[in-house]
C-alpha cells in the first residue's frame, strides 16, 4: 500500500478536491494501524496527531492568496535526529529523553514552506549509528514485509513510514549508507544527495564530514520532489554549497539515450550474491535497452571504504557527542563530583554501540595514534574519492551498483558489529566521496526487496534522477516482484 | 606546596631566566566567532546565548569575517607573515564551561607565523627583538561561577564563542623585566591597530607563562612550567620572579623541575590541581568549517589599512616636531592621544607649544575626570584657537587657563569664552597707564623703592596691575611702561 504522490497530493489539495487535513488525519490514521499490536512497526517515537492536523488546518487557511507550494499537502515523517519544534529530538537515545529543541532544522523549516506538514519522528538507531534500526533506546522497527526482519538502518523508522503509505516522503539522515540501505530493504527509493547540496543545521552530527540530509520517496518522483524542496544553500551550514537547484522531476522525460553507466567491478565481487547479480544484470540490460551505454569501470580502492569509514566517522563522532555530558539539556544521573557525573551520564545515557564509537574515534585521535589512523584514513579517503573523479571524467555519467550485499536480515542475526558494518560496504564509499547517491527497488528475492544504487558526480544529481525515472519507468512491476 | 621564595640562599646571577609567553586577546567585535550573538561585556548571565554557543543538538558554527579582519589586521602589525589557507580546529576536552566538550581553535595551520617585535634598546644601542612563533584565532569558553549559589557551580555562557587571537611568543625574553616590556609593546600595538579593548580586568587580554632556568652559558633550554593566572602585567613580573626563584632553588639543590602549570595568587604559586599538562585535546580538524583561505590582494589590502604603529610614529613625531624623547614616549602612548596631540599641532603651528599644553592641561583634566581623549570635550581646533590667542597676544597665558577651564566646562569656542568673560588682553596704553598711576599711588613706597634700583619690586607692582585689570594687561607693555614712567 502506498500513499498518494506527492505531486497528486499537490494537485488535488491546490484545486480543492481534498484538503491537507484530510490528508493528514489519513496519514495519522495509518500510522496508528501500522504501530498497532504486538506486531507493532514502531515507525515514529514522537507524534503530535493534534498539531499536525492543527497545522494542515493552518495550511488550507492561507491556501486561497499563496501560490501552491511544492509540497502543499503531503505529510511527511522526519527522522528523530533532525530538529523540530514541536516534537522531542532524541536521536533514538536515551541521553535526549524528552529533548525538544528551540529552533529548527532548514530543511524541516523548508518542508513546512514548500507546504509539507511533519506528522511524526521516526525511529533509528541510536545517533544513526547502525545499519538496522535494533539499537534504539525505543526497541526495533520491523520491516513491513517481513515483520521479524530489520527494515535496515539507520533511518529505518522513515523507510518504513514510506513503505508502509503512512506518507510518500521522509526525510533520513546519511554518514555511511542510512537512507539507501533501508530504502533498498524496504523496497522504496532512497537519496544521498551531494555532501553540501542539503542543509545540515539542525541535523544533530554524528560524522559533520560525512553526515548529509537524505530523503526516501515511494517513487523517484516523490524522492525527486522532496529533494528539491530541501536542497539548497543555506548562510547557517558554512558546509552548504552555494549552487542552484535544478528540478529534478524535469528529469522524468530525459531518457538515457546519451547516457554512459558504468558498471564499477568491484561492486560486483566473486562473493556477490548471485540472485542480487541476476536483478542487477537485469536492470543494466534495461537501460541497455533503453539506449544508453553500458562500461565496465573500476574503482579500485573501494575496499578501503569500511575500514576508513570506520576511522573517520567514529573520530568525529567521538568529538561530536561530546557536547551530550548532563551539564545543560538532556539526561542527567550524579555520581561522585564532576567527573562522576559525567561518567554516570554518558555510560547510562549511551547504548553499547555509540560507547563502541565513542571509544574507537578517542583511540584513533589520541597522541601518537593520530598519524598511524586518522591522518591515514584520511589519505585513503582521498584516493577513493578520487577513483570517483578519474571514472566520471573519463566519460562516464553515472554508475549503478547493487545498494546493498544482501536482502534485509532477521532481527538479532546479527550480534557482531563487524559483520554489521559490512552492510554498508557498497554505499559508504558515496559519503566518503561526498557523491550523490540513491537507490531504488529493481525487484525481490524470496519477497524481499533489492536495491540497485546509482551513482553520480558532485552535484549532479539531475542526471542520477534522469536514469532513475528512466529504470523505474522500464521495470515497472518488475521492481515489487 | 607554596613557594614565595627559594628555600634557601641561591645565587639567582649565576641563572638564566627563558621565558615565552602567551597572550590571549579578546577582538574587538560586535558578535562572536561563529554565530550572532552579542559579545559584549557585563550582560546578565547567559542572556547573549543562541543554540550556536549553547551547543544544542544540531547547531553550527559560521565564521566571523569582521573577527578575520581583526585577526589579520593584528597579525600583520606583529610583523608575522599571514598565511594564504589556516585551518580550523577541534581541542576536546571535557569542562562544564565547554559547551561543545571541543573549543574551535587553529593547531598545526594557524593564521599567522613568524612575526616580531622591538621591546626596547640594548646597552650596545641594538635593539631587543622578540620573536612571535604564531598568531592563531579560536573562540572564548564559558565561564564557571563557584561563588554565587552555595555548594553548587553554576555556568555562564555569555563569553562562550567570543572571538580571541591566541600570541605566542618564541622563548626569547631573558628577564621578568623584558617580559613586562613585552607585554607593554604588544598592548600599545593592539590598542594602535584598534583590534582590542587590551583591557586585563575585564579579561580582554589575559597572559600565560612559560618559564625554565638554565644556568648562563648553557644553550638548552631547562624543564618549563606555565604560570596561569596573573591579573596585571605587574603581577606577570613578579610571577616570573618568584617561579624562577623556585626554578633556581630546586635545580641548585639538585633537583628537577616537573613540567606543570602553577597559578599564581598575588604572592606566591602553587601548582594546579588539575594535570593539565596530561591533557590529551585530540585535535583534528573542524569539519563543520571549511579552510580559511585568504586571497593575497586581500591581506595587502589589509597591510595598506593598517594605521602608523607605535614606532613609525614616535620617529615621525621627533623629525617632524622635533620633540623631546620624553614628550614623545608620553605623547604616543597611545592612537587617541598621539592623534589629539598631532591635531593640535597641525592646526596651531608650534609643535612644542601644543605639546606643553597637552602634556599639561589637557592631560590633568583627563586624569581628573577619567575621560578618554577621544571623547574630550575640547577638541583639537578649538585648542590650536585658544593657543593661536595666546601667541598672537589676544589673551594672557594666565587668561587663557581660565579660557580652557571653561571650555572644558562648555564645550564653547576660546575666542567666544574670552569675549564674554572680558578676557581679552588690553594692551591699550591710555588704559594700561591709568591702571599704572592708580598702583604707583596706592604704593608709593614700593614704588620710591624700585626707583631706587630695588629692581624686584617691578613684580610686585605689575602684579598689582595685573589684579585691578583681572589679568587681562599684556604684561609686556606694561613692564615697558612702568620702566619708562620710573626712570622718566
């Protein structure tokens, strides 16, 4: 089931046929039955079904004398790392238990004004630090086609609040494939637009080089609406690019007769799962088909990205979280004398996993090991990033690749964290690069959703969006079967 | 532990004293470094915070560009050599007062490097050159307040995010004497370059330490400690004193010294309770913040702006006005003043004349009232006016102090005060003549007497003049008119 596009939603609601409040009391209404029961989804960890409806009503007040918004009258769902003003923003964490912030993030501030309204925040893992939606202080989300599997992660509340028609976009967050991952394992698409494209203030960081605003669409048309409306420089992120914003959806006619895909061979290893490498040779024969040029490229430090992600994003996270330390918002337990309390504070306030980063990113940035991890890491980030400079200049306009190594896991299958890092081996290497990304569904496996991931250079999302519209369109059914 | 003095008699001669300081400057801007929030001083607690400086979830710094102009600007007057890309970066470490648990400073990229200054003048007549290691920029902490609620701290974050430069100077000051020149030089630069308020009690420069002994000859440089805490540059150098003293005690009784910090309390230093110097701060470099990078027009844009600093200045003022070193020295002591000064004198002529009045009246009236120059309610031209009576004769010198009395009091024109006052100076013969006869017979005693050739009792008469015509006789006729009458 899936709730109505974005652009229907627009359509309809400017010329009066329905009203955002209806929308919104539908919305509400179907995130009450899909969080119902022990079988629960446990999609949002905060929702004000009052204020949201208070504001679509606010919404249809002022619809006469404005010209219709982007999004006027789609609800979205806003992951719970991303400052809003009505709701808590608690990053699935017990160390913001009922943190609401005073300001807002941009780009929630520019859903509200392209005429978008929030109805809920979305659960994940705990600072965004997992790849399965498990390791929140709120318990798991499910996967809405498999209930005892993970809807992936980190921003797996609002892929499912996506997959489920609760609303036909959300916004997620991104440091080393959280929106594309659980887009792929839910069977809807998902964007990692260029690092810089998309307004980080108001994200809570987990790696400030790394982090990027992603948003999940039912399709790539409402993934490409959504992007529009919350891309774009802003004065308060010095991290922002000041680059126009084309419209993506002008790509839906594009086609991809003139476009080169390259297909980098790392992404498609001896181990690849041969069912995930059959629906992506499929895909790739589609777009063949549909004219564009098909090449084999390489990218061959790839197999650097897990272990340099891994240095990187712990090192900033370490330093990012620090602020998190009982003194002036948030959870708070004494203990003996300062350090006591801090000691009580964090080690309660944090799950394992975040204290498993935490400790990492101090460890690699200590005296004497900088050099050897960070300052390395560093350099090895480069040269993926320039792998990705040297494949787009030699011609080639985008690159496709499975999202992820396998169809979504059973909750609990997996306890090691290494083996749990694994899952983001195929789309870190984009927000190391600081590439725009997405995926979309290109069929299933045993029911469950697979994703292919398209690659472009910075800042080109347009053209990303262009073979996405031009693949969906082609697969068709195909993609949900 | 406590010392105040070596624990016993030590040759301190046969010691050399390094020391290198670091000296935090607060610049002069109307917001913070990196969000819009107020810097101003003396604000009721937390009242100038956002969600910036407060380090909310989710908030992000943005750079000052006002707060890079007056990093630059001081920078280039410390001769240093401004780079083209400086990076910004985190030192973490956990404090209450530390919002963001980093503070957002410069490491291994800073602003500026290798600059220095010129504290004074050797026996041998070269100058002493002290170096500058660097200059970078980062932001002010909280601050924490132990005495305002009983048994709790409480955090006032109104100085989280204020913009500092960060000196450091190379380890070439050789006494606590140099160090206080240093740090008087290094002030008067800054307050020329109008970058600080360089004000120590309001913590808008504040100085640490870094001192060791060696004994003379040696090359190496001994263990260092820091010395934290000082309140005025008179309490740096007696700091540097007694810690030196300590350096000398311990290392002549065979001991060594531990590298730590020492604060100092007006008297003595005692070590910190914290091992501050075990702090690992696990730079690296902000992410939230792009390099800085300067465009080379727009740094010598910045060196062409710079005013005339100290030096150039007091060179200019002995070829030009041909002043005496200690008008100099007392006459640029500062921009404001040194430019009150050079109005005067432009305007007037008679550079030494305007010296006299502004090194004495003026300066008086400043002391008295606590007023700054730039705010003196006598300006300039009307000074050089009031001087510009005087030499032409107009009014008296004794007039033309009460004149400046009421200007400073009025703010009016001299010329208007003299008129109204009746202070004009009568050189009229016919009167000055009727005034003359009038004493000559009040006093004709004193007056047989100085036809006698009692030759001082010519004061006394033309003060008597002076009295009945309210100070406004021209002296000098009337003395040419009192010795032609008597000799006549």
């Amino acid at each position: 089931m899936s709730a109505r596009s974005c652009a229907a939603l627009r359509q309809e609601t400017a010329a009066g046929r329905i009203t955002a409040s209806d929308t919104v009391r539908a919305a509400v209404a179907r995130a009450r039955e899909v969080g119902a029961g022990r079988e629960g989804l446990n999609v949002f960890v905060h929702r004000d079904d009052a204020d949201a409806l208070k504001q679509a009503g606010a919404l249809g007040e002022r619809l006469a004398d404005t010209t219709p918004g982007a999004l006027l009258g789609v609800p979205v769902a806003i992951k719970d790392n991303i400052a809003t003003l009505t709701m808590p923003t608690t990053c699935g964490s017990r160390i913001l238990e009922g943190y609401v912030s005073p300001y807002e993030a941009t780009v929630v501030k520019r859903l509200r004004e392209a005429g978008a309204i929030p109805i809920g925040k979305t659960n994940m893992d705990e600072f965004a630090m997992g790849s399965s939606t498990e390791h929140s202080a709120y318990g798991p989300t499910r996967n809405p086609i498999d209930h005892a599997r993970v809807p992936g992660g980190s921003s797996g509340g609002s892929a499912v609040a996506v997959a489920t028609g609760i609303v036909p976009i959300a916004l997620g967050s991104e440091t080393g494939g959280s929106v594309r991952q659980p887009a792929a394992f839910c069977g809807i698409v998902g964007v990692k637009p260029t690092y810089g494209r998309v307004s980080r203030f108001g994200l809570v960081a987990f790696a400030s080089s790394l982090d990027q605003v992603g948003v999940f669409g039912a399709t790539v048309d409402d993934a490409a609406r959504g992007l529009g409306a919350v891309a774009g420089h802003d004065p308060m992120d010095s991290t922002s690019a000041n680059i126009p914003v084309p419209e993506y959806q002008a790509g839906a006619d594009a086609g991809v007769k003139d476009l080169v895909v390259g297909l980098p061979k790392e992404y498609f290893p001896a181990s690849l799962d041969p069912e995930i490498r059959r629906l992506c040779d499929a895909a790739v024969e589609r777009l063949r088909g549909l004219g564009a040029t098909i090449r084999e490229v390489s990218l061959p430090h790839t197999d650097l990205a897990i272990p340099v992600y891994y240095i990187v994003a712990p090192a900033e996270a370490s330093s990012n979280l620090a602020r998190f330390d009982g003194v002036r918002y948030g959870f708070r337990l004494e203990g003996e004398g300062l350090r006591g309390m801090y000691e009580a504070t964090r080690s309660t306030g944090f799950g394992a996993e975040v204290t498993r980063r935490i400790l990492l990113g101090t460890y690699v940035l200590s005296a004497g090991y900088y050099d050897a991890y960070y300052r390395k890491a560093q350099q090895a980030r480069s040269l993926i990033a320039d792998d990705f400079r040297r494949v787009f200049e030699s011609g080639v306009h985008v690159l496709f690749t499975p999202t992820a190594p396998s169809t979504a896991f059973p909750i609990g299958a997996i306890s090691d964290p290494y083996e749990m890092y694994l899952s983001d081996i195929f789309t870190a290497t984009a927000n190391l690069a600081g590439v725009p990304a997405m995926s979309l569904p290109i069929g299933r496996l045993g029911g469950l959703p697979v994703g292919g991931q398209l690659l472009a250079p910075h800042f080109d999302e347009a053209r990303m969006f262009a073979a996405a519209y031009a693949l969906e369109r082609a697969l068709g059914e195909e993609a949900h079967r | 532990m406590t010392a105040t003095a070596p624990s016993r008699t030590v040759n301190l001669d046969a010691w050399e004293m390094v020391v290198g300081l670091e000296v935090h400057v607060q610049l002069k801007t109307r917001t913070k470094l990196f969000c819009s929030c107020s810097a101003d001083f003396g604000a009721a607690p937390n009242a100038n915070t956002c969600p910036v400086c407060l380090a909310l979830p989710g908030a992000l710094p943005v750079l000052n560009e006002r707060a890079v102009g007056l990093a630059t600007r001081a920078a280039l007057a410390l001769n240093c050599t401004v780079q083209p890309v400086s990076i910004f970066a985190r030192k973490n470490y956990f404090y209450p007062d530390l919002p963001k648990g980093y503070q957002i400073s410069q490491f291994d990229k800073p602003l500026a490097l290798d600059g220095w200054i010129e504290i004074g003048t050797r026996a041998a007549g070269s100058p002493i050159r002290i170096g500058i290691t660097r200059v970078h920029m980062e932001e002010d902490a909280g601050k924490s307040v132990h005495d305002r609620f009983p048994g709790v701290t409480a955090i006032d974050l109104n100085r989280s995010g204020v913009p500092l430069i960060e000196i450091v100077s190379e380890p070439d000051i050789r006494s606590a004497e140099q160090a206080g020149a240093y740090l008087r030089v290094l002030k008067q630069i800054l307050e020329y370059v109008d970058v600080s308020d360089v004000n120590m009690e309001e913590g808008s420069l504040r100085v640490d330490a870094n001192v060791s002994a060696r004994r003379r000859g040696e090359t190496k440089l001994g263990t260092k400690t820091e010395v934290k805490n000082m309140n005025s540059f008179s309490g740096v150098e007696r700091a540097l004193e007694v810690e030196f003293a300590r350096h000398v005690g311990v290392l002549e009784a065979g001991g060594m010294i531990e590298q730590q910090t020492m604060l100092w309390d007006g008297t003595a230093v005692r070590p910190a309770r914290s091992k501050e110097g075990s702090h690992d701060y696990r730079y690296f470099p902000e992410p939230d913040l792009p390099p800085l990078i300067l465009a080379t027009e727009w740094i010598d844009q910045v060196r062409k702006d710079l005013p005339e600093l100290p030096a150039a200045r007091r060179a200019r003022f002995a070829e030009d006005y041909k002043l005496s070193e200690y008008d100099i020295e007392v006459l640029t002591a500062n921009a404001r003043l040194a430019d009150y000064y050079e109005s005067v004198a432009r305007a007037h002529g008679e550079p030494k004349a305007a010296a006299n009045w502004v090194m004495g009246e003026v300066m008086a009236t400043l002391k008295t009232s606590g007023e700054d120059v730039a705010r003196f309610r006598v300006r300039p031209a009307d000074l050089a006016s009031l001087l510009g009576l005087v030499r032409d004769g107009v009014v008296s010198h004794t007039a033309a102090k009460q004149i400046f009395t009421r200007m400073v009091a009025t703010g009016d024109p001299p010329a208007q005060i003299a008129e109204r006052e009746g202070l004009i100076k009568i050189d009229d013969d016919a009167q000055l003549a009727v005034w003359l006869e009038e004493v000559i017979a009040e006093n004709p005693a004193e007056a047989e007497r100085l036809r006698n050739g009692e030759k001082k009792l010519q004061g006394v008469l033309i003060g008597a003049v002076m009295k009945k015509s309210k100070g406004r006789a021209d002296p000098k006729k009337l003395n040419q008119l009192l010795t032609a009458r008597l000799t006549s």
